[in-house]
C-alpha cells in the first residue's frame, strides 16, 4: 500500500515539474530561449535538453529499457553538450525529444515496482546498484532543481514567476521595486555586523 501511493506522489510531482519546466520556454523569443543568461551559460532550452537527456538515461537504460531515441554517450556530457541548443537543434525538437522521453520514463515507471533493481554506470561504487524508489527520487530532485533554475532566468527575462499559468499573477512592478528595496535596506543594515 505505501509503495503505491508512495510512487504515485512521486510520478505525479514529476509530472507537475516537468510541466513547470516546459512552461518557462512560453512566449520567449527563440533568441531569448537559446541565449547564455548567466556567467556559466545556463539557458532556458538547454536546461530542458539537459532534463529531458537526464531523464531519457535514468528511466532507459538504468532500467535496461534503452530510450527508442538516439542519446548521445553519458561520457560525452562532461563537456556540457546537453546544456545548450544548437543552431540546428529547434525549440520543437527538444521539446518533442522531452515530451516523448516522458512516455517512455512512464511506462518504465508504470510497469516496475519501486524495488525494481537498476544500475547505474556513472554513479561511483557501491552506489551503482539501485533501484526505482532511488532513481525517481533523484529524477524528481533534478527536475526540480532545474525548473528552480529556469524559474530564475524567466524572471530575470521578463518578471514573470510560478509553477503554473493558472496560478500567476499580473506583474505589480511598484510593489515588487519596493519588496526588493526592504530586502536591500535589510542586507545592508546586516552589513555593519560583518566580522572585519
């Protein structure tokens, strides 16, 4: 009985944050999806290539149920090439790429129970031996560290934030100016403290 609500909750929050994550790229310019928007040059578009290659793995070949897609070599992302599109990468085909990718992470999550036995070879010793409950978790906590991530960057973009649309609301830029300049006064009043 736990185990099935327990990974009922758990899918259904993946649902829910990949959505958000999904979300983020609404309404963006195609320059604006793609475009490095911090020092290490984190992006909206590549964050979801990056969930949507981390998923595809964990939920694929963990499970020994390789995605039906071609994945690029887990080795091969050390260098970061999940975390940006390329010019001849559309918005389309990543999304799709992820959208498909969620069918197949259901079905391995439909179909196998919680202790179902996994392996996964990036993960050091003794570590690589896992199971479902495991990697659902630690699927879950990505997601939403990088819907996190997105959430920030849209932000910084054009003020809107949330989970979902349904929740937003209308931007008071007066009121957040205001919130932001109580937090400054804060910080620097904190300031003096400081052991020099």
């Amino acid at each position: 009985m736990i185990d099935e609500f327990a990974k009922d909750n758990l899918h259904g929050r993946l649902r829910r944050d990949r959505e958000a994550l999904l979300w983020k790229l609404d309404g963006v310019s195609e320059y604006d999806a793609r475009r490095p928007l911090t020092a290490t040059g984190t992006n909206l578009l590549g964050l979801v290539k990056h969930v949507a290659n981390v998923e595809a793995r964990y939920f694929g070949e963990v499970f020994d149920r390789p995605s039906p897609e071609p994945l690029p070599r887990w080795q091969d992302h050390s260098a970061g090439s999940d975390l940006w599109a390329s010019e001849d990468e559309t918005r389309d085909q990543i999304v799709g790429f992820y959208r498909r990718t969620w069918e197949h992470s259901d079905a391995t999550i439909d179909e196998l129970p919680l202790d179902a036995p996994g392996h996964v070879p990036w993960w050091p010793e003794p570590y690589a031996d896992t199971n479902l409950f495991a990697v659902m978790v630690h699927v879950l906590g990505e997601t939403v560290r990088h819907a996190g991530h997105a959430d920030i960057l849209r932000e910084n973009l054009d003020g809107r934030t949330g989970l979902r649309p349904e929740h937003e609301q209308r931007i008071d830029e007066e009121a957040r100016a205001a919130h932001r300049a109580k937090i400054e006064r804060a910080a620097r009043s904190a300031a003096p403290f400081k052991a020099h």
